[in-house]
C-alpha cells in the first residue's frame, strides 16, 4: 500500500544521534528545563519524572517554528487563547485543604505540601506531602506560596462554569493515592501584609 503512494520507508543508522536532530534537540531542552527545576528545588532525584512531566507541559504552550504567525498549539487546537492561570513554580509551598468528612472538628483544615505537577484530564493539582513525600494529593483547592519572601498568599478556586469556558489542558496525570476533593466555588483572595484582603473575580 505504501509503495502504491509512493511512499518509501527509511530508517537510521543506530547509535549516531546527528541523523535524529529534532528529537535529539528537543530532549536537551527538555532535559535542561529538568535539569534547572531539579536544582532549583532541591529536591531528590526521585522526583525527576513530575519535573519532566511539567517541563512538557510548559513546552507544549510556548510559540513553535511549525506554527505561524507565532500561535501557540493550543491556541490553534482550541480556537482561543489558552489560560496559564494554572502554571506554578515547581516545588513551591502550597496547602491543600481538607474537606470537613475527611477531618474531625480538632484536625488542621489543610495540609502542608509542595507543588510537583497537575492533574491529568481534570483541573487540579499534584500535592506531595511535606511530612511523607510517598503521599501524593490531587485537590484543586490549594493555596500556594510561591515565593518563601513573599508576604502576600493567592488562592484560586475555579468554578462549574469557568472550567465550561476555559478547558485549558493539563499535564499528565501522576499517580498518587489520594484525591482529597473537587471544589465548585469561585474564590480569588489575596492577603498582604497588614491583614488587608483584596477579593478577585
């Protein structure tokens, strides 16, 4: 059949890898991308595969030379700008809330944990906990310190009809043992220094 097309299949020569330049290109900036968050971070090295799993995640929404006029790829598959609203620091301090059926009245309403990647086909975040890095939470009610100098805490809670208009795609799923919950009330709170709170829609 392919032959019929005039189609003729080549392979490579094995090991040299000049004859596979693009693929060889992009996992070296792929690799740098792991690479640089892995030492920013400090974290061990078993936490290499969320790294990678982020890093294409960020890949995949910036411009590309196969796209013209400068689009991005989701832009052009989903015929709208897409949404970075859910783009964090790698390994930055968040808090996941516990849902009150998970907790007795004395239980802390949330969970001390950092940030190492998103949820797969559904908007949320991965969660490791601070205490056992084994234990993973998936939750998209999360509040997240970025910046440990920062005295100004953001949350962001997405509602049924914001994620109908904006499906901004995520990462791969990884797999943890828990999803905590999945929040439908629309929040956007910002607290400074000084007590002040400033409310977002």
């Amino acid at each position: 059949m392919a032959k019929d097309r005039g189609i003729h299949r080549e392979v490579t020569n094995a090991n040299p890898p000049q004859e596979n330049g693009i693929a060889e290109r992009l996992y070296r900036t792929v690799l740098e991308m792991v690479r640089t968050m892995m030492f920013d971070s400090k974290l061990p090295k078993a936490y290499w595969s969320f790294a990678v799993k982020y890093a294409q995640e960020i890949l995949n929404m910036l411009p590309t030379k196969a796209v013209f006029e400068d689009r991005t790829p989701p832009s052009l598959f989903l015929q709208k700008k897409p949404s970075v609203a859910h783009i964090r620091i790698f390994e930055c301090r968040a808090y996941v809330h516990v849902p009150d059926e998970k907790r007795s009245e004395l239980d802390p309403k949330s969970v001390e944990g950092f940030f190492v990647g998103l949820s797969e086909n559904k908007k949320g975040y991965v969660i490791a906990d601070s205490r056992n890095h084994l234990r993973l939470y998936k939750s998209r009610d999360v509040m997240f310190l970025e910046d440990p100098q920062c005295t100004e805490r953001v949350r962001i809670e997405v509602s049924e009809n914001q994620e109908k208009e904006d499906d901004a795609p995520t990462s791969n799923e990884m797999t943890g043992p828990q999803l905590l919950e999945e929040r439908t009330d629309v929040e956007v709170e910002v607290e400074r220094k000084g007590g002040s709170k400033v409310s977002k829609s």
